[in-house]
C-alpha cells in the first residue's frame, strides 16, 4: 500500500527531531551550566561540525562540538559524573575562571579534575564570603539555580545603621530596585552585635548581581559584612573554614539529586592513593596564600576554554 503525501507530512511532523539541544549536551558534559552555554551560542563561540552553532540546535555523539576552537570530548563516563563540592570561599577571590586584572580566583584551590570542569552554581561577589557550590553536572547546576526549583539563598548580614521594623516590612513586601522587584522572603534579627552594627539572617529566592546588598541599601543602610550559608538544601556549617571545600559524599549528593528531580548517579571509585593525593593537595592549598597565581595572560585570553 503506497503512503500518501498528506500521510507522509504527518508522520514526519509527528517525528521528534533527532539529538539534544546543544545546550543541554554541553551542560551534560560538565563543560557549562545551560544558562552559560546558551550566553556562549549566543556569542559565536560554539561551532558544530565545523559551522557557528545557533540557538534550538541538536545535535547527536555523531557530530563534532568546539568552544573557542577545542574539541568537546562526548564521552559517556564523563557525561554521567555528578561530583559536587562544598567551598567556604574567603574575601577577595573571583568566581571567574581566569580574571584579566590577576586577582586569586575561586577555582585556584579546588581538586584537579582529568576530565570535564567544575561548574559554580552561582556566583558571590568579591567581598561576599561563604558557600559556594561547584559541580561536574551542568543539569544539576542548572536546575540549582532555575526559579522553578525553588532553591532559596540563606545570608548573614551585618548592617551598620538603624534598622526600624518599617524598613524591615519594606524589604519583606519588595522594593523597586534597577532591575526590578525585590524582596527578603524571610529576615530575622541574629543575637550578635548591637547598636547600629547588628546581624541579620534574610532570604532570597534569586541569585541577581549584589541583590542583598542592593537590598538594603535601598533603606539607606550600609551593608559591612556579608556571609552566604545555604543554598537550598545546603548547609555552611562550622566544620568548613574558610578557603576550604569538602565533596560531598554518595548519601549527600543523591539527597541533592532528588531535591532537582534528578536520578541518582554512582560516584566514582577512588583509589586509596589518589584519594590521598587529593587530601595533600586540599592541605596545601587551604593554607592562606597557597593558591597557585596564574601568570598575566593576553587580552582575550581568559575566556572559558571548552575543555579542560
């Protein structure tokens, strides 16, 4: 029986498209979270089979993925890995990869990875200190930092000026901030300090550039300390100085996979011996001033490379 035209037409309509989004594959791989690899697709420096990649591409293991010029390795072990780990970072370090003014970066102390990246899930400014989370996983960072998934940030704040219960009202109901509504979903007053240098613990529901300090500050006060201890369901506890991490252990992260609804992955087995070249390695660099400085690159040079 031969198949009509019209018939023809909607088998083809019904007929998902073949691949993943490129996005997604990259997030997948551990090279970028999604929101960054849709912003590098945007900026031309993704190219599938040798072509500028655009946005809504698919692509399947067949094709070949580049960023800035390398080869994107699809491999499979390493598009499964979902390794996450914990950094109490200290004042003064960036959370870029390679910052073209020289300055310590957050990724200067943490454990070198054979294959993939650490990816942050959000980002702290320069004088923020605390909980930063990174991750192999560019589903599970994406899905972190995703509204929809509801994952609130928990602060400590000092603030310097006096805080009245209708600035308080204010910044739980939202204020108009220049980019728009904003609010503390939550605000109490911590037993420390006094006067008019007294700590707060607030909450948000975003991760927007300085938007705690922008916060307050749009009540007229002055924002002197700022510390980041949740993310969700992820706890800064005591144990964790600062300029260390910690990885999280199989328990810790299967917790964490199902509060993103995603399915577990096996953490991979490590070697006695690695695991104590791993210990060395977070020793040396958790004492202050032991991150390693990368020498002053060219203009341009610092941009994110598509394989580490």
């Amino acid at each position: 029986m031969n198949t009509t035209i019209d018939e023809q037409q909607t088998t083809e309509e019904n007929t998902p498209p073949a691949g993943e989004k490129l996005q997604k594959v990259l997030a997948r791989l551990g090279v970028a979270s999604r929101r960054d690899s849709e912003q590098w697709i945007k900026d031309g420096r993704i190219k599938v089979n040798g072509l500028v990649a655009n946005l809504g591409m698919r692509v399947t293991p067949r094709d070949t993925i580049s960023v800035d010029g390398e080869t994107v390795k699809q491999d499979k072990e390493a598009a499964t890995l979902r390794r996450v780990i914990l950094y109490n970072k200290p004042e003064g370090e960036v959370c870029t990869r390679r910052d073209p003014e020289g300055r310590p970066t957050v990724f200067e102390r943490l454990p070198r990875l054979k294959s993939g990246r650490w990816i942050n899930i959000g980002r702290l400014d320069i004088n923020t200190t605390g909980l930063l989370i990174f991750t192999t996983d560019g589903e599970l960072a994406n899905r972190m930092m995703h509204p929809s998934y509801n994952m609130d940030r928990e602060y400590a704040v000092r603030v310097r000026g006096e805080v009245t219960e209708e600035m308080i009202e204010n910044l739980k109901n939202g204020v108009v901030l220049e980019d728009g509504p904003a609010k503390f979903t939550d605000i109490q007053a911590a037993p420390e300090g006094d006067g008019f240098n007294r700590w707060y613990h607030c909450v948000v529901m975003e991760g927007r550039n300085r938007e705690v300090r922008r916060l307050w500050e749009s009540q007229g006060l002055v924002v002197s300390r700022l510390k980041r201890v949740r993310f969700g369901p992820v706890f800064l506890t005591s144990a964790l100085s600062v300029g260390r991490w910690r990885e999280l252990n199989q328990a810790e992260v299967n917790i964490l996979s199902k509060e993103c609804g995603l399915e577990p992955v096996a953490l991979p087995d490590i070697k006695p011996k690695t695991k104590e070249k791993i210990d060395r390695q977070e020793r040396r660099l958790s004492k202050p001033g032991a991150a390693p400085r990368r020498p002053q690159r060219k203009p341009g040079a610092d941009k994110p490379r598509g394989k580490r």
